[in-house]
C-alpha cells in the first residue's frame, strides 16, 4: 500500500522545524530515519498530512563527550552508535544494544532519536535509556528542556512529547568507577524485535535491572544487596521479579512465558554487565546480530 497524500518539509534548524510542526498541529509528524514511521504510513496505521523531515538539520548526530555527560545526538543512527570506538570503550552497552537492532539496512537509517520518540515496548534504546538514567533534550514551542525516560515513555508506542517537540539528543550519565551495565535479549530470528530483553546495571551489591519486550513500557527492578545473596536467593529473586512484572501476550508468546523467561534474561543480562563487551559477544553467539 502507498501512504495518504502529505505536504513535506525539510528544515535546516530545529527552530524552522518546530515552527513547521508548530503551524500543522496534530497533522504533522517528525520524520527521522523513517524506519519505523515510513512502514506504518504505507500502512495507514499513521496518516499525517505534513512531514518535517529533520535529517538536514545541523548539529543533531554524533556523540558529545561533556563533563560528566554523554551527549548522543537524535538523528546519530543505531549503526553509527556501533561504530563508534570511543563510545563503546565507555559504555559498551551502547555498541552491545545497537547490535541487536533489526538489520544493517534499518542500522544505518533508524536513529537513537526516532527510536526513543516511537516508544515501541520491544525497542532497545528507550530500555537502555531508562537503565542509565538518561534525558532526552526536547526542543519545542516554548524552548528546551530535559525529560526524563521514565517521564518520557507514557504506553506503548505513546510519549508526553508534544506534537511540535523535536528530541534533539539523549544525555547519558558519564558511568562512574565500577559501575557496569550489560544487555541480552530473546528473539525469534536475529534481527526481529525481542520477545524478552533485560539491562543490568550493577555497582558493588547493588543491581538494576530494567526489562523491554515484556509488557506496554519498559519495566525496573532494584536491590542494593543482591550481589551479596546466595546464587540460590539471586535465582529466586530474579524469578519474584519475574512474576510481578507487567507482561503481554501476543502471537508471538504468552505472557506467562514472558514472566518465565524474564528472569533468564535478566541472568544472563547479568552475565553480560560483568563480560567486558557488555554481552556483544553472547548476542552474536546467539545469532541475534546479523
Ligand atoms: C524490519 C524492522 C526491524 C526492526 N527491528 C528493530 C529492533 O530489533 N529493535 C528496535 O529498537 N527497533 C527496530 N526497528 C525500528 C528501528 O529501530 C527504527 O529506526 C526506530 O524505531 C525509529 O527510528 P527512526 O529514526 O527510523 O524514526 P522514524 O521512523 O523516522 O520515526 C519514528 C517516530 O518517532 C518520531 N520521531 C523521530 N525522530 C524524532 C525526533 N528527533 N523528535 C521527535 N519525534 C521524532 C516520528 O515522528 C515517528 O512518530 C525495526 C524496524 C524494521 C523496519
């Protein structure tokens, strides 16, 4: 099927963007990567009448190192995040998840921006996110300002964004000293979106796990001692916190099976943080990144 007809502007500042979807109100649209927006225009699922395609607009890619911040541009595209040495030197979980998203062709269109802003439950980055505390920096009608995950993501495939927001990057907490975070998921074939996926941050005892996949939102867990259990009471806990987390079924799998296998990838998440590539490897030994 071919989209609805649509008026289509390509800005070249934030500013002129958020004037353009400013002035189209529920009609407009932000068009990043189009992976995910283009396929549900052809297929009717989003109708908008204007586009505003922001991929001409300076300073949106790449990776800032700040103090005490890392600063990841919207438009910087999943295979970009990938490549990036210095990033994945820092935060190997940033090279680790962007693994594991989709194929090479949606890697090098698809945008960390665009992924946070669509909200798919299954999605990586709007996990990952949340696991590391970050903010997106939002530009609207009324200037910037800085929201975070949780504030963010309202319901699957919902966001508190308003129609003439752009996300302009994602601000991530520089990881202080031993702190690690790693990632896994479970799919059915690589490249597909997890039916089941987990991000372990853990410093010390302490642990934060954050689930994807599982139900309408990315969903956390933390313990300041779980380091310090037995492997049995960690075992156990991990399958309490599978049990009380919210999940989905769908054609893919049930959501008893979800709860099930939340506390394997949650140990295997784990297993991930304390690996120095934060999981790339097991993922690829997976077959998960193709
Ligand atoms: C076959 C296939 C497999 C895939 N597998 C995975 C997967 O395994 N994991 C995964 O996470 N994703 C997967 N994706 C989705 C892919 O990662 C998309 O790139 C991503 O979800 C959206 O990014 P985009 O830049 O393409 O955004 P677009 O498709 O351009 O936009 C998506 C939505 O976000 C809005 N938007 C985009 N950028 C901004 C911004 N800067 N500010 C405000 N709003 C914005 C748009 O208006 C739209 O509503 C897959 C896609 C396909 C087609």
């Amino acid at each position: 099927m071919k989209p609805v007809a649509f008026r289509y502007h390509a800005p070249d500042t934030v500013q002129a963007a958020v004037g353009l979807l400013e002035e189209a109100g529920f009609e407009g649209k932000v068009l990043a990567g189009g992976q995910s927006l283009v396929p549900m225009m052809n297929f009717r699922l989003a109708r908008p009448g204007i586009l505003v395609d922001i991929r001409k607009v300076r300073g949106l890619s790449g990776v800032r190192f700040e103090s005490g911040y890392i600063v990841v541009g919207a438009l910087t595209t999943h295979e970009d995040i990938f490549l990036h040495e210095e990033l994945a030197h820092r935060l190997p979980v940033m090279r680790a998840a962007a693994a594991l998203i989709g194929h090479w062709g949606i890697r090098v269109r698809g945008t960390i921006g665009g992924s946070v802003a669509h909200a798919d439950p299954a999605a990586e980055w709007p996990a990952v996110m949340m696991a590391l505390s970050a903010s997106a920096l939002v530009s609207g009608p009324a200037g910037e300002r800085e929201v975070s995950m949780e504030e963010l993501v309202a319901g699957p495939l919902t966001t508190t964004l308003e129609p003439a927001d752009v996300v302009t990057a994602l601000k991530i907490p520089a990881p202080t000293a031993g702190e690690r975070t790693g990632i896994y998921e479970v799919a059915r074939r690589p490249g597909d979106f997890a039916l089941v996926g987990a991000v372990a941050k853990t410093k010390g005892d302490s642990v934060r796990l954050t689930w994807f996949g599982l139900g309408t939102v990315p969903q956390a867990r933390e313990s300041d001692s779980f380091g310090s259990l037995s492997e049995k009471a960690q075992a156990e806990q991990l399958s309490r916190w599978g049990e009380e987390l919210e999940a989905e079924s769908d054609l893919h799998a049930s959501a008893t099976w979800r709860k099930r296998v939340a506390a394997v990838v949650a140990r295997r998440a784990l297993s991930a943080a304390a690996s120095d590539d934060a999981g790339l490897e097991a993922g690829e030994r997976s077959g998960l990144h193709v």
